[in-house]
C-alpha cells in the first residue's frame, strides 16, 4: 500500500468514524438498527454542498448536523407516537429524504465542489503539509467524543443508556422513554450528517445516492471495533468504534490495491459484517462445546 493510500484510508476512517457513532447511538445504546442513516447522511452532504457552494461551509455543517436531527426526530416519532416497527420507521424516513435530498440539491442528482472553498481549505491554509485533512478530522473527533463521553454520563444520557436496556423498567421509574427515544435518535442523526457533510467538503461533491450501504458500512465499523475492544463502559465503546471505522477502511484500501473489482466492495462489506457479527457468537459456542466436553470427562471418570 502507498504512501497516499494510507492516508487516504486513514483520512476516510476518520471521517466515516462519525458516521458509526451515530448508528452506535441507535444500534448499541438504544438497542434499535436505525435505517434512517442511509438518509440522513445524504441530507447533511447535500446541506453542506449547498451551503458551501454558495460560500458558507461553516454554516452548510453546522445546518447539516440540525436538518440531520430533524430527520432523526421524525424517525423517533414514527415509532413512539404512531406505533410504527422500529426498522419500518427508519425505511420510511430514509425513503422520504431521497426526495427532500434532492429538492435541497435543487433537482440535481450531483452538486460538483471543485475550486469551492471548504472547512479543509481554513486547514490547508492553517496547517499545511500532507496531513492537514488528517489534524483536522482528528480535532473534530475528538470534540465529538468528547461531548458524547459527557453527555451520555449526565442524567439525561444515562436515561438514554437505560432506556435501551430495559425500557419497561424505565417506564415504570416514570422516565418519558418517548422523550428519551426523540432525543437519542435527534443526536444519532445529527452526528451522521455531520459525517456526511464533511465527507462532502472534504471529497469536493455531493451525490444523491452517496448514502448507499452507510449502515452496512457503520455496522462493520461498530461490530469489528468492538471485537477488539470490549465495551465495557461508553467510553470504550466509542473508542472502539473509531478503531474498527479505521480498520475497516484499511481491509477496503488492502483490497483496492489487488485485482479485485471495485464493483465487489459492497458484497466485501457485507461478508466483513457477517464475519465480525458471526466470530463472538462461534467463540461462544466453542467454549460451550469445550465446557460440555469437560464435564461429560469429568463425568466418565
């Protein structure tokens, strides 16, 4: 691998780290696979694109991280407030934003950046060098993960975690798991379309179908990060997450650099995915088995 692909897949790992924290939110913390992410993360790059396009980079990112909170609050009130399936919400979202996606595109399916001045060109101009993308995603992650790290340790964010631990329990310590559902999932997509908008900067375009395979690709990024690092409190968790989001862009860019066809890279996703998710489950089974073999041993003897 060269030089200039390493950075590059650092560089996207990075930034679709973001990504996979939001889908962490729903799928680890809220115990719900939220399939609004697809759409969300296209309506943050195409706020951003807009935006940035027109001269206001700073305000297309902060506009995408609130529409993409909105998108995630109208998810939330599907299933809370009108009794709709959990996945069966996300879809109809996600549905839904392909067409407002493309009004905010102004009816066209890509909005070309080059030339535009963005957020990594205040970098480049500050910081210079080769890794100046790299400084400034790292900068913003870690404002990130440091905002969840407290926020999910306040009251409201620990009734978050324990709503989607046991949300029957919560109800019947008069917590408003409704109130609490909106708001997880408002900061869940909000987080995507920041991902999603600085993947527009930072690529210099805007693509109505960009977000295809976005929760397979933060899935991967969550269930391969936490293979590696135990959950065992919210603080790994995200760490973890930021690991797996940067080794699953380096299996990406290792393949890239092989004979294989760009156009596997989704079924590559998704068999990572279907290993990572399948590994904890055999390991599992393989210390039942040994478990099982012993005591039928310790039986014969």
């Amino acid at each position: 691998m060269s030089l200039v692909s390493l950075i590059g897949a650092i560089e996207l790992g990075l930034v679709y780290s973001l990504l996979a924290f939001g889908s962490y939110i729903s799928f680890r913390i809220l115990n719900i696979a939220d399939l609004t992410v697809d759409g969300s993360f296209v309506l943050g790059a195409a706020v951003s694109a807009v935006l940035t396009f027109n001269g206001m980079p700073i305000i297309g990112i902060l506009a995408a991280i609130m529409l993409g909170a909105l998108a995630g609050v109208i998810t939330a009130i599907l299933q809370t407030k009108m009794g709709i399936q959990p996945i069966l919400s996300g879809i109809l979202t996600m549905t839904g934003l392909y067409s407002v996606n493309l009004m905010v595109m102004n009816g066209k399916a890509n909005i070309p950046l080059l030339n535009k001045f963005n957020i990594f060109s205040y970098a480049e101009e500050i910081l210079g060098g080769r890794l100046y993308k790299v400084v400034l995603l790292l900068i913003i992650i870690a404002a990130v993960f440091a905002a969840l790290n407290w926020f999910f340790k306040t009251q409201l964010g620990l009734s978050i975690r324990a709503t989607g631990d046991n949300a029957d329990m919560c109800r019947a310590s008069s917590i408003d798991t409704d109130a609490v559902k909106i708001v997880g999932f408002a900061v869940s997509n909000a987080i995507v379309a920041l991902s999603g908008a600085l993947v527009a900067q930072m690529q210099q375009s805007a693509d109505v179908n960009m977000g295809s395979g976005m929760v397979v690709i933060s899935f991967a990024s969550i269930i391969i990060g936490s293979v590696i690092i135990k959950n065992k409190n919210i603080t790994m968790g995200l760490l973890s997450v930021i690991i797996g989001s940067l080794i699953y862009r380096f299996i990406i860019a290792m393949i890239l650099t092989t004979n294989f066809p760009p156009s596997y890279l989704k079924l590559i996703s998704a068999l990572v995915v279907i290993v990572a998710l399948s590994v904890p489950n055999f390991k599992r089974k393989m210390e039942i088995h040994k478990l099982k073999r012993g005591i039928c041993y310790d039986a014969g003897n």
